[in-house]
C-alpha cells in the first residue's frame, strides 16, 4: 500500500469514527480493495487486533447539596411588606433583592446598584434632601423579567397605599416622592435630609407579578405570593413551603452574580430551642440561630462551632402605658423599684452561663449610647423605700403591696423560649421580695407578635410588660421607630409598632431632630440625650446583651455573616462531607 493510499484509508477511519462519537446515524463503508490499493507490491499480514478495553462508566450524578437550616419560629410570611419577624428579614439576601447588603465590617455595599449614592459621586444632593440610585442593566427576577427602577416605585406605592395593611409605613413615609427617571434610575426625595436612608430598599416586590393582583383586588393583603413569592431575585428562589415542617428555597438559574455553590437551602422548623440543640447535636442541622447561652457547651462539646455576631440587639423589657394599663407602670418611682429588685448581673452569671452581661440601653454596643450610662444596680432595700414612697404598701397583709385598692400584681409575657421562661420564673421570685406580684404567661412566637388586628397579647394591651430581644429598626443605623406617637396601634392603623402605647413629647422631638441630622457628631449627641432620657425614666429595662449566635455544623465553608446582613455571603457558602 502506498504512503498515498494508507493515508486516505486513515483519514476515513478516523471521519467514521469521528461520526459514532458524535453520535451520527449515517453508517461509512470500508474502501474496496481497488480503492485501496493500485500497485502489486505484497503487503504484510494484517495484525491480530488488540483486545478490546471495557468502556469507561458513565460517572454518577452530584449529588445535590443541602444546607438544612433549623428555625425556632416558623415564617409569619414572606412579603416583606407585612413582616417584622426577625426570623424573615434575614432570609431576604437569600431570595429577594436588596439594593444594598452590610458586610462583615457592618458597611453598605451595592447588591443591584452600581455604586453607594453618595455626595462625591453625585449620588447624593440638595443637602440630602436627593438621592439618586443607579442600577446595574444586568440585574433579574428568576422568571427572567429585569429589575427596574419601576420596581422600586412600586414597591413604595405599595407600603404607601392604605389598601395594604402593612408592618410599618416608616421610614418610607419620610419620603415626598420616589421616581424611576429611566429603567437604571431611581430619584428619592425628602423634604428634609434624612439620615437613616440605607434602612431603606432591603427588598423590592416584582411588580410585574403583583401589580395586576392590585389592580384586581385593590390590595395585596391575600396576595399567593405573600405566602410563596416564587419570583424572586437571590441567588435562591422560593419553592416549597409546608405550614408547621419545612420551607425550602432552590438554586436561582437567572441569578445574576456567580450561582451558588449549595443547591438547596431548606429550613426546617422546630417547636423549641431543645429541638433545634437536638437536630444540631445529632447532624440533622447545619445551622442553627437564637442557640441559648446554656446549650452553648453541649453544641461545643458536639463538635458545633458556636460563634457569636454583634447585631444591636439586646433582650429587655417593655412597659405598657395605655389609658387602660395597670396604674403602678405609670409610676416612675415603681419602674425604677422594678429595675432595682431584678438583679440581672446574677441572671447573667447563672441563666446564660457569664458569656453576656446586662444592657443598659437599646444601643449597647453601638457608639450611640451615652458613656456614662451603667445597668441599675441590684438594690432591693432602695426599690423597697421608692415603693414605699410612691404610696404602694401591703395594707392587706398578703404579701403584695397595694394603693388606692389596686394590688400591684403586674402581668409579664414573651415567648416560649427557655431562657425567657426561666427569667420569667426568676424575675417573679426576685419582684415578690420587694412585694411586687408578677403574673408570668408565655405564648407560641406566631401569636406573642401579632399585632392589634389579631389580637396580639402585647399590641392589644393585654400586658403589663412585655419581653423579647430587639434593636434599632435595621442595624447598624441606630434609627427606631416604635417610640413615635404615630406608631401607636389603632383601628385605623392596627399594625403600628408602638406596642407600649407611649406618647412622649420629648421623645418624639428627640427621634424626630435625629433623622435630620447627616452630621456624625451632632446625631451622636442626639442620641446620647435619647438614651439619657430613656435610662433615667426607666422607659425600657435591659435584661442582657443579645447578640446573634449562630450554631454551624463542620460541614458549612466558607461562611462569612455580618449582624445587619447574616447571609449577605451564602452564595459562597458551601457544603463538605
């Protein structure tokens, strides 16, 4: 055979072989020998053939990673609008769309913005009164749809309209109008500057899934998508929730940044901090958040990394001072004997184990708190002589001190988590040695916070005191709003915050001043008379700080939270056998 010929027969060996590989069905016939050779010379035998190798296996399927969430409180829902659950504003970075997210280091970074407004790169004008957000032009919903500055106006349209009941209309009431310019721009004017800006835009509502059931039902109340907003914008997008088990979020095909590397974030809810210590202990976990300080050595010993993330938070008590509420809390003179017949330095020190301490303010650990402030000190005698002094005395002989004919026997109320039970039990003990009467009630999370139109133990005035762990509305911006007279729940506004039915001039003027002020130094000392004014009139009573702790299994990587955004990073988390 000529090199000429041997080498026309290799290339159609090679062309039908390239065909079965790429799964052709035209069959190539092998050359006649006329075609194969044109001279006489004689030609070596062929060659036995070599004994086939056996054909590779097919490799198995990843198999798919799921991270397993464990939840103490079940979602109340999912449309933001409606929520003030702490258990479903930090789910957002997982499935919706935050203009912006906090870092590790508690700083803004942009999510589906091209850059932080602000004054150096003209995002940020008329002495504040102006903000201007651009938007990145790649950025979608996960049924592909783009996010557009037309979201965000109807997102604040939708908080804004009263056929909507929603959480809280602050602090987007702050705004005169919010304006899409062109699909990459949205224009926020105020009518003064207002500090506490990036509490704003933490999510966005798709307003081509949802304004067409406004426009047919004039309200979003019943909207499905409250309850399974199958469109959203994380690198997760909702699929599947059961109502008392489990809700499980999938990877976002159209998210917009790099995929994830888990392919499921599923959430499992439990009845109790025991359950959650138990699925965590066992593997069936691979993370856990609220752990008690007291379980902290038993998920240790486990093997369960514990670590803990300053989010502003701190667990303390909130008075109810409605028209209707128990006269003694009324009492500055009984607020402070309360104060000073709990002592909380050894509730510390037993109940959570010494890994916390006392708060004084609602701003612990934040650089907002006047320094000079220090916890009430456990002084039983001085909280005798000041009920003493404000006329409430045993008359009777039971035990209880009264006045006027009314027994100072004061309702408390919270969830039923553990260590919010066992303080409860505690701080009835300590009360009742100074003479006070403390009746101790607990409820499932889903009922304690409901607001008035549900008929929330707390927002309805049912409760002298009320206990649970709370911050400013969206650390790090020390910005609240419960305390404003406005926020205080009525018929017409049955959702307001100001669950303690306070209406306090002062206050309100403090709050008010702060907000304006963009200036660091000048907010800070706003601030300082704030907590100075609360402290002293015992307006709200520090239990301890509560900072975020969060159990994670060893086989979470790569996990990186911040206490204002926890999952700002879970795109790159990832899951190892």
């Amino acid at each position: 055979m000529s090199k000429k010929n041997l080498i026309i027969v290799i290339l159609l060996l090679i062309a039908a072989l390239t065909l079965v590989a790429c799964g052709g069905t035209q069959e190539v016939s092998a050359p006649d020998d006329e075609a194969v050779s044109s001279t006489t010379e004689e030609q070596p035998a062929p060659e036995e053939p070599a004994a086939e190798e056996p054909a590779a296996e097919e490799p198995a399927p990843a198999e798919r990673k799921v991270a397993t969430f464990i939840w103490t409180q079940e979602f109340d829902t999912l449309n933001p609008m409606y929520s003030g659950m702490w258990f479903v504003f930090v789910t957002y970075d997982l499935w919706n769309a935050p203009a912006w997210y906090f870092d590790k280091d508690n700083t803004p970074q942009p999510n589906i913005l091209t850059e932080m407004p602000s004054e150096d790169n003209g995002g940020i004008t008329d002495e504040g009164r102006t903000i201007t957000l651009k938007l990145r032009d790649d950025i979608m919903w996960s049924d592909g749809t783009p996010i557009t500055a037309n979201d965000f106006v109807f997102t604040y349209n939708m908080i804004m309209d009263p056929g909507n009941i929603v959480q809280s209309t602050y602090p987007y009431d702050q705004l005169t109008d919010v304006t899409a310019t062109d699909d990459q721009t949205v224009v926020m004017t105020f009518e003064a500057p207002f500090a506490p800006w990036l509490t704003m835009w933490r999510y966005l509502l798709p307003e081509h899934v949802l304004q067409p059931v406004f426009d047919a039902e004039g309200s979003l109340d019943a909207a499905a998508w409250n309850l399974a907003p199958t469109v959203g914008a994380g690198p997760y997008v909702f699929d599947e929730w059961e109502s008392g088990s489990f809700a499980r979020f999938v990877r976002n095909d159209n998210y917009y940044n790099d995929p994830p590397l888990i392919d499921e974030i599923f959430f499992r809810f439990v009845p109790d901090d025991a359950s959650q210590t138990a699925a965590l202990v066992t593997g069936d976990g691979d993370l856990g958040t609220f752990i008690p300080y007291s379980d902290v050595p038993t998920l240790e010993d486990a093997g369960v990394k514990v670590i803990s993330v300053p989010s502003g938070y701190n667990e303390g008590w909130f008075f109810f001072f409605g028209e209707d509420g128990h006269p003694a809390i009324k009492d500055l003179n009984v607020r402070k004997a309360i104060a000073l017949a709990l002592d909380r330095f050894s509730l510390s020190e037993d109940l959570l184990l010494g890994l916390t301490e006392p708060a004084a303010t609602l701003w612990d650990n934040m650089p907002y708190v006047d320094p000079a402030i220090e916890p009430y000190p456990y002084d039983p005698e001085e909280a005798k002589r000041l009920l003493d002094e404000a006329g409430w005395v045993d008359s009777n002989g039971d035990g209880t001190r009264d006045k006027d004919g009314v027994e100072l026997v004061l309702t408390h109320g919270t969830t039923i988590r553990e260590i919010r039970q066992d303080a409860q039990a505690v701080a009835q003990q300590q009360l009742a040695e100074v003479g006070i009467g403390l009746e101790i009630l607990s409820y499932d999370a889903d009922i304690f916070f409901e607001d008035l139109s549900n008929g929330g133990p707390a927002a309805s005035g049912e409760l002298d005191i009320f206990e649970w762990s709370d911050g400013p509305a969206v650390y790090p911006d020390p910005d609240h709003y419960y305390w404003y007279c406005s926020e205080i729940p009525t018929a017409d506004y049955p959702s307001g915050g100001n669950w303690q039915y306070l209406c306090d001039e002062t206050l309100e003027n403090l709050f008010t001043l702060q907000t304006t002020q963009t200036d660091f130094a000048e907010r800070q000392q706003t601030f300082y008379e704030i907590t100075d004014y609360m402290f002293d009139n015992v307006i709200w009573l520090g239990l301890w700080h509560d900072p975020d702790l969060w159990a994670l299994s060893d086989r979470l990587t790569n996990v990186e939270m911040s206490g204002a955004s926890p999952l700002y990073s879970i795109a790159q988390w990832d899951l190892t056998e």
